[in-house]
C-alpha cells in the first residue's frame, strides 16, 4: 500500500515537472528538437518552417538560412516541405565532452522583413564508447611480506559517455589471492584497489596474470578491461606511507612556471636504503600533466610547468606515488586534486552579421541592420558580458538571446547630414579590472528623395538689351538639390504660359541640364517691356521633386527709333507744315508748331526741336521752342520781310548715339485784313478734313460745347424767371459778352462765351458758369462784333515754350500731339483766347521756358497759373481763374470756388473737362428742345451781327 502511494507521488511529481519545462519553453518562444547521437545522414529533426510559423512558399524568396556557431553542415533544412534533418555524423562527445547537457544552437535567418529565430537541438548520449583504461597492460610489483589485507591502487576506466553510459562497475579474475575494492558513489576520488586476502609466496608463484574488466551500463553493455602482471618480490616488508591519501589545492589559473603547488610528506617505517623515499607520478598519468605539472623526487614538492588555463581545464587530478629503495622497493600512492581558479584573462569576443549594407534614410523604427553576438570564456562575473553602443547614435541593441543583440533603428535618419555611421559596439564583462571588446559596424545611410531642388532665391531680374541676337544667352539659373545620384540629378524646363497672343517658349528657352536661359528672337522695348515668367526645376527621383523660380527680364531701351513728325495741318503742302501769318503779329507770337513723337521711352524719346540756319546766312525773323517745337517770332515783322519762309526745323532725341528727323515749316506772310477770310477759309477746309478724318477729340470737344451751352442756356431762363424784379446793381450787373476762341485739336473755330451772374440773394455773386456755344461768327458788323475785334485782334502775348523734364516727357511721348501750350488759336493770323495755364511757380528764365518739379500734380502746391507776358488780366478778384489748361493734356480744368460761408466743403476742387463732360451728357436729355430754339435764336441774331 505505501508502496503504490509513493508510486503515484512520483508519477504526479514528473508530470508536474514536464508541465513546468513546457510552460517554459512556451513562454521563451524557443524551438527545442533532440535527436540521438550518430544519427544518420537524412534522420529526421523536425518540421521547423511549420514550428516557427512560416509557410513553405516563402521560404525560397525570403532566402531562409540555418546558421550555427559550431560546425554549420552537421543539419540542413529541405526548403521544398521545411524538414530539418542531419545532414553529417554528430558525435556528441566531439562536441561537448563530458558535459551533462549538450545542445546544438541554430539561428534561422529569414529576410523581407528581416526575422531570427533561435532552435536549440539537443544531442541525447548512445552508448556507443566503452570504457578505457590508460594502458592495456599494467605490471605491479608486491613483495612476499606484504600484510594481509594490503592495499594496492589501481587506474580506473574512463567512459567518454555521460549518465547511465558512463557509469562504471569493476569485476576482477578469479584468483585465491586478491579481491577488487570498489570506491563507492560518495568518495570517487578513491582508487580502485586490490586488497590481498592470502600470504604471497614466491616460491609457490612468482607471478600472477590478472584480469580487470569494466563494465558500463548502457544499453547494449559494453566493456573494456587490463591485465594485471603481477610480479612476486622479496624482503622489504614497510611501505611508504602518505599524511594524506587524498590532498585538495587550489591554483589560479596563468600561474608562472615553477609556481609551487604543493610539498607532499610520505615516511617509511624501515631504515636504511628502504625508508629512503623518491616521489614520482604514476606511470599511467596523461601526458598533458606531465606537461603542465613536474615533481621534485627527492622532497616531493609539485610545481607548475606549463600553462595553467581555466579554460582549458578546470581540475587536475594527480596521481603521485612513493617508492622506497628497499629491494624488492615498497610503494605508496596519494592523490592530488588541484582546482584551478579563474581569473579575467579573456576578454569577451564579438561577431558581427550584418544582413543590410546600407539602410534607406526613411526606414521605419526597429529595422534590423546587424546581428551580434558575444562570448567570453571566463566563468562567473568574469564571463558576465554587457553590451553598449557609441553616444548620440540613432540606432539601439535589443537583446534577442542569451548574449545575441540586434541592431536595430532607434530614430530618424538624415542622410543629407550624416551619410555613413561608424557604430562602435562595446562589450565588456564583469571582472575586476574589467576586459572589452569593440566591433565597428559601418551603416551607410542610402538616399531617398526627399529634397527638392533649392533656388538661391525666389526671384531674380534680368536686364536685357532690346535687339539682342537670337539665341543669346541672357541669364543662368542654378537649384542646388541636397539629394545624392540620381535624386540629385536637376533638369530645368520652363512654366509654359502665353504672353499676350504668343506662347511663352517662342520668346524664351531654358537649357534642361545647364539652366542657361536663352532669348529666341530679337527683344523689342516698344513691344514688350517686362518679360516675367516662371523655371522649374525638377530631380530625377521617383517620384520627383520640383520648385519653381521666378525671372523678371526688363528690355531696356535702345535707341532705334527716330522721331516721327506728325502728319501737318490743314492748308500744308506735301509733308510741310503750312500757316498764314498777318504781318502785324508782335515778338514771341506764336505762328507755327512742329510736330512729332518718337517710340523709344526716357531720354531716348526725349525731343528737342533746332531751327536750321537759313541760306546765305540771313538772320531769321522766327526761332523755335527747344522742346515744344512752336514756331514764335522774335521781333515784329517788317515789309522787307520776305512774303514766303521757308524754315528747316531739325528734330532730335537724346539717345547715344542721338537720331534725327527734319521737319519744313512753310511761313506765308499775309496783311491783316486778309487774315479773317483765309482763316474763315482755312477754318472751313480744316472742319471738312477733319470731318473726314472721324477725330475723337473734336466730337468730344464739339459735345462738351454743345451741353455747355444747353445747360447754361437752361440755368440762365431759370435765373431770368426767378429774378423778375431787376436786381441791385451791385449784387446783380449783367456781364457783357465776350468773344473767346476755343480749340478744336488741329483746327479752329469761334465761339461765343456768355457769362451772366447768378443771383441768389444771399452772399456774393458765383461766378463759375461759362456757356460755350459752337456757332462761328462770319462777320464784324455789329457792336458786338468790334469788340471781338478789339480782343481777337489784339491777341495775348502764349505762355513762353514750357519745357517739360526728362521724366515728365518720357511718360508723356504718346502724348506730345496735343497742344502743349498756353494759348489756343483760331488759325494762322486769327484771333487767339489767352487761356491760363498751370506752370511751375519757378521764375521764368530768359528763354521763356519753365521746367516743372520732377512728380508735379494737378493738387501739388507747385503749379501756378499765368497768362502769358502782355496779359493785362493776371489775376482776378479771386486769385484763381475758372479755367486753364495743363500743357500736353487734352483736358481743360476748372477751379470751382465756394464762398467763406458755405456749408459745402470749403477745400478748392478741381474737376478735369473730361469728368465734366460726363456730368453735363446727362443733363443733355432735360435741356434738349430749349437748347434748339436758343441755338436757333443764336443763329438768327448772329446773321443780322453780320
């Protein structure tokens, strides 16, 4: 009953322990195998693609490897259905000795993404050595005397198996002298022994053959054995004796020669030459000791004499024998255990698998860039190894295995600032002073393209020259890409888009590899003055990056354009320009004007107007404006005058260098009472041409007249129905009506100004109401007529030349066709209406010529206002005129002024005539049948004037 009890305890107990070492195989994830010994070749291990979790498709592709650190062709693994099996003889005592436990440790390597596995094999022990002896024959000599019950040691058997197949029984022959004494488990540093059991007599046997067999217990049982030759002596019948039969030292290991390990002490109790006493090892001990250990025979005293390694061998077992000089000499025998102590004398070794030669700069963390493992042969702390990496590295070691690590990505990589890694791994172990190790693993940092191409800067502007050559090069851009090889790689290209009604490419063209921007045809200023586009420049990654730059080429101005005269008035000949003049016209009148423009821009287009001297010399009676080109004279003419004056009017730019054109001016002096006829004749033939040539400026002029007048006309019966009872004549005198002359732009025409002050019975009168009315007097037969007689006839001295700056005239050159001066005429020796004009507030210099200030507007406080020299009218009651004229404008400007005490903004305003001539469009409906009957009343009283 406690028989079967106990039983089942074992029973409970194993299947707990089994459980215990399968949880725990489990929880490590390793694959453990075991296999015999001397397996042959093609034995199966195991299923290892299906224990590790991979399918066997992808084992190929993955390039699934089995690496070992000892021999690497002892197992292999069929990639076709994933079965490890033995591949060559595995001889378990080859590999591990008499190790109790003996493993075979494989790495299984698989790739795509990068896995290790570890499987450990143990190797199982076969009895397939028997026992050996150091010698298959050993001679031992024993006197006659020797005491019963005398013991003699034996060498035992080694097993190189381990367990059950290494352990050994004796057996000795049958014989009547000697029995075999057996060490039990607990002491086996003992020697075997024969004990004696009967008196030897030599003269009986002299000799005996013995036999000692062992046995181990392996299945089937194998055995070795040695025969004893036993030799019978005389005499000497005391022994020597050892202190100790068994002594225990401990040595450090590298122990110098001649290092003392121990002095042993055997006494003999015979005397004479038979207590004498030589100490020696035995005969059946290992070479390797005799190499290592050496003995003093005469004081017994053991040394080092070779290299004591730790390593190599951890405890030395001595076998020392004494030997007396009796004859037949007496032995003894001890043994020595010498256990040798380690010290740090091995410093750990590191091996270095790198799988990855380089590693892309956007890999993802935890990517495996090497495997590394580390052994150090010294045990305990010495043995203890720890792994570290070099500072500020972006990479980190994961332990995987006892002493195996991974290097793995720990953070981002940069390949544009750093390339290539040395990484030093370190490996030091726990001895005292400590030992280390270093491996260098060089991790190149592979390119991804993950910069784009850089410009410099964003923008860039270009000067070119307009009439460059065709295909010349005008800039360069360059992007720097901080990429390497191909990602690197920038080809330029332009952002195509059109410019104007043409593509871009057809005036533009950038070089794909150098950058180089070229022009593909002539550049014309006049044409295009800003040519502003976009390069792009692109890498050759995949995908591939891009940035984009900016270029600004101004064409700058060449001077390749001569001045072009205008096309002359009315009455010229040919390309001359024609005028009648009364030879009653004062000094500084104006009689003529040339005419002209020119393409260029700035300086180049910058005008002077040169009278050429005329033939023979004769000092001419006109000269001519240097920038307005009007004709004016000098003094007043004289009979001796030469009734036709034929001038040359030189036209000049100021380029470099400079071009020219020549204008003629073609001067007929006429009497004065010719003048109104011709110019009648003149103004009619000029309004028919003009007529014909469809000039927007005159049916602007002619519409702006025309509701001028129609609201005048209407605001006059208003004023007239309101003011029924007549007015003081302080407040409310009627204005006599002037005759004023007005400009059509290239021809003259009379018209009428009407200006009545409006009364409204509070504050003075306004005065900003003109009426121009577009109906042309024929005639001088009334009162009214005289007086137009007496202010056309006696025509206002124009405003000296106005001499614009450079910049102001540079802006102005589509311009310079309108009238640039102050004073509007009715035609050649026709009466003119002085109107003011707005000039600088700079004095006047001897030549009549005023500059403004470079930027002047209409509201700066610069501009002034005059009448021309001989105006006695400078300046009204209110400082200001209602109208004048900016020379070079088409626009007439008023000047509306508020009383002190009106609630309206009491700031001065300018209006330009053409705003106001929108103003007055819509007021053209209301007014529209008065203005015919006024227009009709006119008419009538204009032809009973005549």
């Amino acid at each position: 009953m406690l028989a079967s009890e106990s039983g089942d305890q074992g029973a409970r107990f194993l299947l707990l322990l089994f459980l215990l070492l399968a949880s725990r195989e489990s929880w490590s994830g390793q694959v453990r195998y075991s296999i015999p010994e001397e397996a042959k070749h093609g034995t199966f291990v195991g299923r290892i693609a299906q224990d590790l979790g991979l399918e066997l498709a992808e084992l190929a592709p993955r390039l699934f490897r089995v690496a070992s650190k000892e021999r690497g062709d002892l197992l292999e693994v069929n990639l076709q259905n994933g079965i490890l099996f033995v591949n060559s003889r595995i001889d378990r005592e080859e590999l591990c000795g008499k190790s109790l436990e003996c493993s075979i440790h494989l790495e299984v390597i698989v790739e795509r993404p990068l896995q290790v596995f570890h499987v450990e094999l143990e190797v199982k022990d076969i009895n397939d050595n028997p026992p050996a002896f150091p010698a298959t024959q050993k001679n031992l000599f024993i006197s006659e005397t020797s005491a019963l019950d005398s013991h003699f040691s034996l060498e035992g058997a080694s097993d190189a198996d381990i367990g059950v197949n290494a352990l050994l029984t004796y057996s000795l022959s049958p014989n009547e002298y000697f029995s075999l004494e057996i060490p039990t488990n607990d002491d086996q540093v003992k020697p075997l022994q024969l004990v004696l059991k009967k008196t030897l007599d030599r003269e009986v046997a002299s000799e005996l053959l013995l036999v000692l067999k062992a046995t181990d217990g392996g299945k089937p049982e194998l055995t070795g054995a040695v025969e004893l030759q036993i030799t019978v002596m005389d005499a000497n019948d005391n022994a020597p004796v050892f202190d100790k039969a068994v002594h225990r030292v401990k040595l450090l290991e590298n122990a110098r020669n001649g290092t003392l390990v121990i002095r042993l002490n055997a006494s003999d109790l015979d005397e004479g030459s038979n207590s004498h006493i030589l100490y020696s090892l035995a005969t059946d001990v290992s070479a390797d000791t005799k190499a290592t250990f050496r003995i003093d025979s005469d004081n017994g005293e053991i040394k080092v004499n070779g290299k004591i390694d730790f390593e190599e061998t951890k405890l030395w077992k001595l076998q020392i024998e004494a030997e007396d000089k009796g004859n037949p000499p007496m032995f003894a025998h001890c043994t020595i255990l010498v256990e040798v102590l380690d010290i740090n004398d091995n410093a750990p070794e590191l091996r270095v698998t790198s799988p990855l030669l380089s590693i892309h700069e956007d890999a993802p963390m935890g990517t495996t860039i090497a495997l590394i493992s580390v052994t150090d042969l010294d045990d305990g702390d010495n043995g203890q190894v720890t792994c570290s990496l070099t500072l500020h590295v972006p990479f980190k070691l994961v332990s995987t295995f006892k002493n195996y690590y991974s290097l793995v990505l720990d953070s981002s990589l940069d390949r544009e600032s750093v390339s290539e890694y040395a990484v030093v791994v370190t490996a030091r172990d726990g001895g005292s002073p400590s030992l280390s190790a270093t491996a260098t693993v060089s991790v190149e940092v592979a390119d991804v393209n993950d910069n784009a191409p850089m410009f410099a800067q964003p923008e860039y502007t270009v000067f070119v020259k307009e009439n460059n050559p065709p295909g010349c090069h005008i800039f360069t851009v360059s992007a720097q890409d901080l990429d390497a090889q191909e990602n690197a790689l920038v080809s330029y290209s332009l952002v195509e888009r059109r410019v104007g009604e043409r593509a871009l490419s057809s005036y533009v063209s950038v070089h794909a590899d150098s950058g180089k921007v070229y022009a593909l045809q002539p550049l014309d200023h006049e044409e295009l003055e800003l040519l502003q586009f976009q390069v792009s420049a692109r890498d050759a990654g995949v995908p591939p990056l891009g940035s984009n730059v900016t270029l600004q080429v101004f064409v700058l101005d060449e001077n390749d354009n001569a001045p072009a005269l205008l096309p002359p008035g009315v009455g010229s000949k040919g390309g001359a320009v024609s005028e009648l003049v009364s030879r009653s016209v004062g000094a500084g009148q104006v009689v003529a004007k040339v005419r002209a423009v020119d393409a260029d821009s700035g300086y180049n287009a910058w005008l002077s107007y040169e009278l050429q001297p005329a033939e023979g010399g004769a000092r001419s009676p006109f000269r001519v404006g240097l920038y307005t080109g009007e004709v004016t004279t000098t003094r007043a003419l004289e009979e001796a005058d030469a009734p036709r004056q034929r001038l040359l009017v030189l036209v000049k730019d100021h380029g470099e260098p400079p071009l020219t054109a020549t204008a003629t001016v073609l001067l007929s002096l006429v009497d004065s009472g010719q003048v109104p006829k011709t110019s009648s004749q003149a103004s009619f033939s000029a309004a028919s041409s003009e007529a014909a040539l469809v000039d927007v400026n005159v049916y602007l002029i002619i519409a702006i007249c025309a509701v001028s007048s129609l609201l005048v006309l209407t605001l006059l019966l208003y004023t007239a129905l309101r003011c029924s009872a007549p007015p003081p004549e302080s407040a409310c005198a009627p204005g006599k009506p002037t005759l004023v002359c007005s400009s059509a732009v290239g021809s003259w025409s009379y018209s009428q100004e009407r200006r009545q002050r409006v009364c409204s019975g509070e504050g003075p009168p306004k005065t900003d109401l003109m009426a121009f009315s577009p109906s042309i007097p024929t005639g001088s037969s009334s009162g009214d007529t005289g007086e137009q007689q007496e202010v056309c006839g006696n025509p206002r001295q124009p405003n000296p030349d106005w001499r614009y700056s450079a910049s102001l005239r540079a802006g102005m050159h589509s311009s310079v066709h309108l009238e640039e001066a102050g004073i509007l005429r009715a035609g050649p020796g026709g009466p003119d209406q002085q109107w003011p004009t707005a000039s600088s507030a700079t004095p006047e210099p001897e030549a009549g010529e005023v500059s403004p200030p470079v930027g002047a507007g209409v509201n700066s406080n610069s501009w002034t206002f005059k009448y021309g020299p001989g105006n006695p009218k400078q300046a009204g009651p209110c400082e200001l005129p209602d109208k004048f004229i900016i020379p070079g404008s088409p626009a007439i400007i008023s000047i509306r002024q508020e009383p002190t005490n009106s609630q309206i903004d009491k700031s001065d305003f300018i209006t330009f005539g053409k705003k106001e001539e929108t103003k007055k469009k819509k007021k053209k409906k209301k007014g529209n049948k008065t203005q015919e009957k006024k227009e009709k009343g006119n008419s009538t009283t204009d032809n009973s004037d005549q």
